[in-house]
C-alpha cells in the first residue's frame, strides 16, 4: 500500500506530506484548490511526461517522493523485475523534475519511464478523470478482457507473438519471390560478384589497424628521420664528459658530492642507451615508396569494403555468409519456394489453431467478466441492466490474435444490447469503469487504488451506492478518492482537505488530515455551500454516522 507522499515545489504545493491509511482514503477541497495536482503528483511520479513549467516559481527543482509498504505476496512479483523492497518491506520512488531533465529512482536506483511503469504497475492503478472516455473505443474493451484472462491466456500471448512473426516473414518472402525469372537472374549476378569481390579481398582481424599504423609512420619518415637525426646529435656527450671531470676533481674533498658524480655517470648510461637506440631505429628505418604505396592500395580497398558491407570485418563475413544463402536461394529457386510455401502453410496452420484457443479462452473469460461488471453494476444503481461482449473475427491475423471484442449494455427493460457510446452517459460510463476496475483489482490483486472524481455525472442514489461500492473495495485494498460528493467523503475511514492560500503575495496549496470533528465540518461544507447552518451539520453529523454504520455491515 501507498504509506506517504511528499511533495516539494510542484505547481502551487511548496511542500506537502500526506501520510496515507488503510481503507478508504478521501480527498475533498474546494474547486481549484489543487486537488488534481495532488494526483497529479503522483502521476509524475509513476513516469508521466513533465513540462518544466510544474516546477514552483523561483524553485530550481520539483521533487515528488512515494513510499509503499510492500507485503509478502508481491515481493517476489517485484524481484523478478530486480528490484527489492528493504527489509522492512518498504519500497521508496522517487522523481526530481529540473529544467533540464529530470531523474527516477527507486530505492536510489535510476530507473527508465519503462521500468518504472513496470514496478508501479504492481503497486497501485489510477483511474483518471477521463480515463472513462476510453471506454467509447472498442480496443479498450478487448485490453481489459485480455487483463482479466491473463492467468487464462498468459502462456498463449508470446507462442501466437512468436507464431505471427515467422507468418509475416514468410509472407514477405513469398512475395518477393514472386518476381519475373529476368529480375532473379540480375540479381543472382550481381550477388556472385560481391561474393567474390568480398572474398578476393580476404580480409583479416587486426589487418585495418595494422596497416594504418604503418601507413602513418611511413608517410611521416622524412619528418621521423630529421628529428631522430637532431635528436641524436642533441644527445651528445662532450659537455657532459667535462661535467663529470670536475666533479671527479673534488668528490674526495667532500662525501656530499658523492650521490652528484653518481647521477652524472647514470645519466652517461641513460644517454648511451638513448644513442644507440636511437641509431638502431634509424638504420632499420625503410622509406619504400612501393611499400607504401600497396599500404595506401590496400587500405582503400579495407575501407571501400566497410563503407559496402559493413564497418568491421565480422560485419562483412555476416554480410557475405548473407549474400551466399541468398545466392543459394535463387540458384535453387523452385526448391526454396516450394520449402517456403509448405512453412507457410503450417505456420498459418499452428497460427490459426493458437488464435483459435486465444479466443475461446478469451470468450470463456468474457462470460465470467461481464457477468462480474453485471453485478457490479447493479451494486452502482444500474436496476435492470443486461453487461455483454460480443466477439467478431478480423479478416487477418495479428499479433494479438484474430478477435475484435465490444461490451454491449442495455440499462432498460426490453432495450437491445448496444455499444456503450450509443447507451450510456458520462456518468453511467465512469460507473461502468468503476465496476471494470474493481474486478480488475480483485483478479490482478492491486494493493492500491486511485480514483480522480469517479463521481463526475452522478449524485443522489446513485452517489449512495458508488460511496458504498468503494466502501466494498477498501475492505481489500487501499483506496485514494477525490470527490466533491457528501455521500461518498462520509465513507472515508481517512479524510484529506485540500486548502488554497495566499501569503506573502505566493499562492500556496496545502494538505492536512482531518480529525472526526472536522470531517463533519467539511461534510457540511460539500452539503451547504456558501452558508452552513446548524441543521446543515447535523443533517452532516448522521450522515457521517450512518455511513459509519454502513461500512461495519459489509
């Protein structure tokens, strides 16, 4: 579960630290007051795109900060993705925003957006304001039935994957091999030629850097033999002689100049050594012309080579070893085309047969699924409401299968069930989604839920029995909820106000946690509006009880 949030120089919040509960965690402020930034924090700190325009003004960096409590039954999920909670189960993500980049850790660890997504995606989902909309394309419909049926069809997914790759290679192939025989005959003479060019070259590892350092010492000689020939009579002994003359002359007059005449004659035997070397060097030097000259020829043809097949010479052999099965094919074509036709027909065939269980294991699922969001959704105030999925068959493969699955929803006696756009609202919609989420929740096991006004589009009732609902969810997750509805903030076994303020001429959003008293005050906020009477918090005072009561009958 999600056990704090800090946060530090984002949009309006300098800095706010929530420290979550079990449950129901509810969150209510008033309009702009920054509630989506909240979420949005959180968001940021799952891997969401961030514009360096959320840092704070004057702030050179934003800083969001998540701790989860991580319990047994995840930790072994979480280390196959490498990544381990301390021994305390706690499990810390991080994400500093600056205006240059910004940087996401876990536990100290940097970590890509992918990665990340990855390791939070075990820990908590968030459904966001609009992520109801989704529900009017038909896509969605069949990525949350796969989410569902994963247990199902998880061993499935990667062998149809593997299977439609080879299907789609094989049908390239095939059709390129449905060229006039002129146009294989061109080919295979121009494949026979870089054959041979390759292997008339015979390159060899090493050879290239071989080369160029004797190219460049050839094609520098003259400037090599003048400055050793400088060098050598620089390195000459005449001064030095007389040096250790004199100092010969009085070394016995003080034991001090003893180590100095020492020097002297192992610098007579560096410079000796030095001499020599430097005469060997230059007897051995060999200006060729024509040697260089094949150096030159062979290097051109080296890098004529790399610039055709490739830049090393493991590159250029994979290249030729490439060219000489291709020769091979068209040399032999009715042979390989007849081998290639058989592959793809039983490629087709084992295709075929897999995408086949995938959707009988995917409609299998779906009679189960929407019976589920069915009962969901009379929970939610759908009186007579009929949940299906009907599954047509796409006219090719994919990689995801062969099916195109839809919900269809009737919430009307005698009513045909229709696609969710042409039957439900903008309410029903978040409520359909709430009641998706919650089977999702129960089937993945997601420790953690998030929901950014699930309530848009409903009050009344309906409100009543999505608080109550939720109410369901948190007695096995966790739940975080902004809301502006009375009925489902009197569910919160946990309740945030978020407060907007202006100080010092600098706008300031800040979170605090409300005691029993004040939840019945900003209950009578949500109920009263402007002006809120005494009969306003009472009427608050029962709601927060008979909720109370409410969650201990579940």
């Amino acid at each position: 579960m999600l056990l704090e949030l800090h946060v530090k120089n984002l949009a309006l919040i300098e800095q706010a630290d929530v420290e979550f509960g079990d449950g129901l965690n509810i969150m209510t402020g008033e309009t702009g007051a920054g509630k989506s930034i909240i979420i949005g924090s959180v968001n940021l700190a799952l891997g969401q795109k961030a514009s360096r325009e959320i840092i704070r003004s004057g702030a050179e960096a934003a800083y969001v900060e998540l701790v989860f409590s991580v319990e047994e039954g995840k930790r072994a999920a979480l280390e196959q993705l490498d990544v381990c909670p301390d021994s305390d189960g706690i499990l810390i993500i991080t994400r500093k925003i600056t205006a240059a980049r910004s940087v996401s850790r876990i536990n100290d660890e940097t970590v890509t957006a992918a990665r990340l997504r990855q390791v939070t995606g075990l820990l908590l989902d968030i459904h966001g304001q609009h992520e109801h909309q989704s529900l009017l394309y038909p896509s969605k419909h069949l990525e949350i039935l796969d989410a569902y049926a994963k247990p199902r069809i998880h061993s499935l997914k990667p062998d149809i994957e593997s299977a439609y790759q080879r299907y789609k290679a094989l049908g390239e192939k095939l059709t390129e091999m449905s060229g006039d025989a002129e146009s294989r005959k061109r080919e295979a003479d121009f494949l026979q030629f870089e054959i041979q060019e390759i292997e008339d070259a015979a390159l060899k590892e090493g050879e290239e850097e071989t080369l160029t350092e004797q190219y460049r010492r050839f094609s520098n000689g003259r400037k090599i033999l003048e400055s050793l020939s400088a060098a050598y009579d620089a390195v000459e002994m005449e001064g030095l002689g007389r040096a250790m003359y004199q100092m010969s002359q009085v070394v016995a007059y003080d034991e001090a100049l003893q180590p100095i005449q020492d020097q002297l004659y192992d610098a007579e035997s560096i410079l000796n050594d030095a001499r020599r070397a430097i005469s060997s060097y230059m007897e051995e030097l060999n200006f060729d012309e024509e040697e260089l000259a094949r150096i030159e020829e062979r290097l051109d043809l080296i890098h004529n080579l790399q610039a055709k097949y490739g830049k090393t010479v493991a590159k250029i052999q994979e290249t030729l070893e490439e060219k000489r099965i291709r020769l091979d094919e068209l040399e032999h074509f009715d042979e390989y085309r007849r081998q290639t036709e058989e592959e793809y027909k039983e490629v087709t065939t084992a295709l075929e047969a897999l995408c086949q269980s995938l959707s009988q294991e995917r409609q299998a699922a779906a009679e189960s699924l929407t019976e589920k969001i069915r009962a969901g959704l009379t929970e939610l105030n759908f009186l007579d409401v009929r949940f299906t999925m009907e599954f047509t068959r796409l006219d090719h493969f994919t990689a995801n299968g062969f099916d195109e699955a839809e919900f269809k929803i009737s919430t009307n006696p005698g009513e045909p069930v229709r696609s969710l756009g042409l039957v439900a609202s903008g309410g029903e919609l978040s409520r359909i989604m709430l009641a998706i989420k919650t089977v999702l929740a129960d089937s993945d096991d997601i420790p953690t839920l998030i929901f950014d006004e699930i309530d848009t589009g409903i009050s009344g009732r309906t409100a009543q029995k999505v608080s109550q609902q939720l109410a369901v969810i948190a007695g096995s997750h966790q739940v975080i909820c902004i809301t502006h509805l009375p009925q489902i903030a009197a569910m919160a076994d946990s309740h945030f106000e978020i407060v907007k303020s202006a100080d010092g001429g600098k706008t300031r959003t800040q979170i605090h946690r409300l005691s029993q008293e004040e939840m019945v005050e900003e209950l009578a906020r949500l109920l009263g509006g402007a002006e809120i009477t005494d009969a306003v918090r009472e009427n608050a005072g029962e709601m927060k009880r008979l909720a109370e009561r409410q969650k201990h009958l579940k």
